[in-house]
C-alpha cells in the first residue's frame, strides 16, 4: 500500500511529522483530519528519497502480540492502567517499544486518554490497535481490547510465517541452482577449456556452446552482476510507484499456485481484522478504513476503500465486495449471512479461520510442487554441463580404440 509523508499541526498548534500507508491520498488526508490534525504537507512515498525504508520504525507482529499479552496480565493482575505502562517500560528488551511507551506516559499525564496518547505514537502502534484501544476505553474494557488484539497478532504473525515459507524457500532453491552453475561456468568449465586448448582437438558444438558461454560469462562477470542489480533496483522503483504496484499486484494475482496464496490470504487478513473490529464496537465505516491498509495487494485494499464508500451510502458490505470481481464467493456469500442475521463479525471470524486453513494448505502445495521442479531443473542444467565437459574426453577415447 503507497505510503505518505505528512507534516501536520495539533490542536495546540505543536508540528508533528511522520508516515502514513493509506490506499489513497484522499483516504490518508482524512485519517488525519479524523484525528483532528491540520495539514501542512503530504507527500507520496515514492515522491521522497525514503531513507529509514529498509529500518522501519513498526513492531513485528510478535512484539506487538508480546506486549498486548503483558498489558493485559498485569491489568488483570489488578494493577492501574498508569502502573502497568511503567512496568512495562521497566521490563521491556525493546529500546523502539520502551521509548514510545514512555512517550505515552507522559502524554496521559498531561489529561490525554490512552488511545490518543498511542496516537501520537503511531509509527509503533498501528491504527488497527489504537482503534480497539478506543473502543475499550468506551466500553470501559481494556483487558478485553488487548486481549483480542494480542491473538490477532498472534494470527497475524503465524500468517505471515506461513507466506514467508512458501515463498523463501523455492527462492533459496533457485538461488542455490544459480550458484552450482555459477560455479560450473567460472571455475570448472575453465579447466576442461585450458585441457582441451592444450590438446588442440576438435569440440563438439555443445561442448563449443558451453566453453564459449563459460568465457562470455567470466568476462564479463561484473556487467552481469551489475545488470542483476539494475534490474532489481528498478523493479523496487517501479512498485513503488502507483501505476507499478497495481500492475506488479495484478501479475501476482494471476500467478499460478502463487496468486491463490495471495487471494486467500488478503481474504484472511480482511475476516481476521474487520472481525476483530466489529466484536469491540468499532463503526463499520472505521473499520473498512483500517482494513484497507492492513491488506497487502493494492487492488484488495482500493475494493474495501470502495465498499467503505458504499456502506457509507447505506448498501450491505457483501454488494460492493461481490461486485469488486477480486473476493472468492464464499467472502461475500458469508458476509451476506452474517448482515442477515445480524451476527457478522462472528461469521467473518469463521471465514477467518477457514481462510488460514486454506494459506497453509496452499503453502503445502506450493512447496510440493516447487521442489521437484527446481531440483529437475538444476540436475537437467548441472547434468548438461557435465555432459558438455566430458564429451569431448569420451571422442577422444573412442579415437584411441579406433588406433
């Protein structure tokens, strides 16, 4: 989702700078405004030279499970709100969460709630948490807030343990299958060519092949390298641009085995969250808004910005998302359920857990298939190369038992 950077001023007139994901920049202008700040300046990511890009400030989802469960505890312990954030900060390893929770000391000591104390933090706590934290403090049930937030987390987190398997994993394999050839064309192709060269006999033209695609690469070892980085450099650029990550997030979508792990588990995090959301009273409206930035594909995250807009009108969720063309049946038939019964937050918690199930058996499907490939293909071109290497010695002694 594009980011944007904002300079705005508090009520107090007090700047304050930061980052915001939002699906647009109308939707980043009015979480701000939401939150009663003026804004002096927002600009796009992509617009900005991005220098803590690769060290951002946001938790991992584990830190944030991590630090719900300890609030909670010691909530329920009986200890005061104000105490358990001291203890906390006393007790936590991490020097990012420990000074965001001091910073929020000090603005409840100043008469700000929780909520909006966290709010000022919001490069640390996201929007989705604050917001459950608002409405505890409403309902006057905080424990049960970061309750629900720490098992999001925890789902969140194993989500994302889940995608990052399927997708490390065939990567290490190619990048081993690179390196064996790498090696085969640099290191070992170049002995069998100086032992030929010594011989002076004539080369099959596979063997010719590969001894002259063994020289090219050695000269030119550096453009290629360079020519790899260049590539990846650009597509980084290009996603980061509007127009590049809708068309990236669409091939992503239509990629075989690939895409199905990308539809179902935007369709977990859209159950999961807006479940979340609703069970602590959080408007629907509001909750549409903080779904479509903790979706990961652009096009999932324009289809509920747009579905917003039409619950705004007074049109059930499961219409627009129906309409969206991008949601699996089941995504809106279920919905459509829940708004007829009026139970719809627990009908998305159960389409939650069923979308979960389906990532990790899609994962499993993805490494069943991706291994036998990738390894196939490194024997076929490992296999190639050493035939084309040991040609030429196998005509050479067919030559001796023709003498």
């Amino acid at each position: 989702m594009p980011g944007y950077f904002y300079i705005v001023a508090d009520k107090s007139g007090k700047e304050k700078r930061g980052k915001i994901e939002a699906a647009n920049k109308e939707s980043a202008k009015e979480f701000l405004k939401k939150d009663g700040y003026v804004i002096l300046s927002l600009e796009e990511q992509s617009r900005q030279l991005d220098v803590t890009f690769s060290f951002g400030k946001k938790l991992s989802p584990r830190d944030l499970s991590v630090f719900c469960r300890q609030f909670v505890s010691i909530l329920e312990a009986g200890v005061a709100m104000k105490e358990a954030l001291v203890m906390l900060e006393e007790q936590t390893e991490n020097k990012k969460l420990k000074k965001s929770i001091a910073q929020v000391l000090t603005s409840i000591e100043k008469g700000n709630t929780l909520a909006a104390a966290m709010r000022g933090e919001g490069d640390i706590f996201p929007s989705m948490l604050i917001s459950m934290v608002e409405a505890g403090e409403s309902a006057g049930n905080l424990e049960m807030a970061f309750s629900r937030m720490a098992e999001q987390f925890e789902k969140d987190a194993k989500l994302r343990a889940t995608i990052r398997k399927a997708t490390v994993y065939p990567i290490i394999l190619v990048l081993a299958c690179i390196g064996v050839i790498g090696v085969m064309l640099l290191y070992v192709i170049p002995i069998f060519i100086d032992m030929f060269k010594e011989i002076d006999m004539e080369m099959p033209p596979f063997t010719m092949f590969v001894m002259g695609l063994s020289e090219w690469a050695g000269t030119h070892i550096y453009l290629i390298v360079a020519v790899i980085a260049a590539l990846f450099a650009g597509y980084k650029a290009y996603y980061r641009t509007e127009a590049g990550r809708k068309n990236i997030d669409a091939i992503k979508m239509k990629l075989p085995l690939f895409g199905q792990l990308v539809v179902k588990s935007n369709c977990s995090r859209f159950a999961r969250t807006a479940s979340t959301l609703l069970a602590a009273g959080v408007p629907m409206v509001d909750c549409l808004d903080i779904v479509s930035r903790i979706v990961t594909n652009v096009h999932y995250s324009i289809a509920i910005q747009n579905a917003r807009e039409e619950v705004m009108k007074g049109i059930p969720l499961s219409e627009p998302l129906r309409d969206a063309g991008i949601f699996p049946p089941m995504v809106y038939h279920m919905t459509g359920i829940g708004e007829e019964t009026g139970n719809i937050e627990q009908m998305l918690h159960k389409l939650a857990d069923y979308y979960d199930e389906e990532v990790e058996i899609t994962t499993q499907t993805i490494l069943a298939a991706m291994e036998p490939l990738i390894i196939v293909f490194m024997a076929v071109i490992v296999g190639s190369l050493v035939i084309a290497s040991i040609l030429p010695i196998a005509a050479m002694y067919e030559g001796l038992d023709t003498l």
